[in-house]
C-alpha cells in the first residue's frame, strides 16, 4: 500500500474506531473480546482496502467486515451456526436483578425484541449508522432496513409503556 493509502487508512481507522469497538462489545460483552474482534476487522480491512469497489459508503463496507468477523469468532466460539448476539441480552441480564430505573426497563424491553430488529436499532442509534449503511451492511434493501427499524421501535413503546 502506498503512502497516500496508509495515510488514508489511518484516518479512516481514527474516525471509525471507537464506533466498531463498541459494535464488537455488544456483540460480545468482553472488553479483551471486542478489542481482538475489533483488530481483527481492521486487519481484514487493511487487506482489503484497495479492493473496495466505492459501491455505497467505506463505513458500511468496514461494518460488513466487522459483522463477518463477528460471526466467525461466533461459530469458533461455539460450533454452532449461531448468529449474533446483542449486548442488551447481558445489560437486561444485569438490569433485571435491580428493577425499578426507567433505563434498566428500557435494557430489558429492548432485549425482548426479535435479533434483527436489536440489531438495526442498535447499529442506527448506538453506532450512528444510515438506513442505506446498515443495508449495504446487512445486504438487505433499505426498506427492509426502515420496516425493521419502525416495528423495533413500536415494539419498544409497547412494552415500555406496560
């Protein structure tokens, strides 16, 4: 890679860094976890970063990576097909043994939600992610992208209001 590509991509890792860090820790609720899980993207990144195509934006395209490496660190993990998991199944967890917060109650009805919805809204709002970034991510149309986010968050309501 040449110099103007390095450079290029240390910038890019100084302004998506912490946001693929905290994707990783809900993924996997460990902080030396996250931080191989989150090495390991920008390592899969920097092998391919010349090959990006500019199809949709870098920071979908890194996500998808992050989110690939995610599943693999899953199916090592376990052997299993398992898909994955959000960091509000442990925060209801915890939550869940000292009731009463508004936000543990918020924790707890977030992780009664279906994984895909948990998912879109945790990319959209903890991660700060477009409609058109989480689809390219997650290689599903926008609309779907929006469907999911608009059920999640009706469900939200429900369940908080009970």
């Amino acid at each position: 890679m040449e110099t103007d590509g390095q450079d290029e991509f240390v910038r890019f890792w100084n302004q998506t860094c912490d946001k693929v860090r905290a994707y990783m820790f809900c993924a996997c609720s460990n902080v030396s976890d996250a931080e191989d899980l989150t090495q390991e993207c920008y390592i899969r990144a920097l092998r391919n970063w010349e090959a990006f195509d500019g199809a949709g934006s870098r920071q979908a395209w890194l996500f998808a990576i992050a989110r690939n490496a995610q599943v693999d660190w899953f199916r090592k993990r376990t052997r299993e097909s398992r898909v994955l998991r959000s960091c509000v199944d442990d925060r209801a967890e915890a939550a869940s043994e000292s009731a009463g917060d508004d936000h543990e109650a918020v924790w707890r009805s977030i992780a009664r939600l279906s994984a895909d919805q948990r998912e879109v809204i945790h990319l959209r709002f903890a991660v700060g992610l477009s409609y058109a970034e989480i689809a390219a991510m997650l290689d599903v149309p926008v609309g779907t992208i929006r469907s999911r986010l608009h059920r999640g968050l009706e469900t939200l309501r429900e369940l908080i209001e009970e």
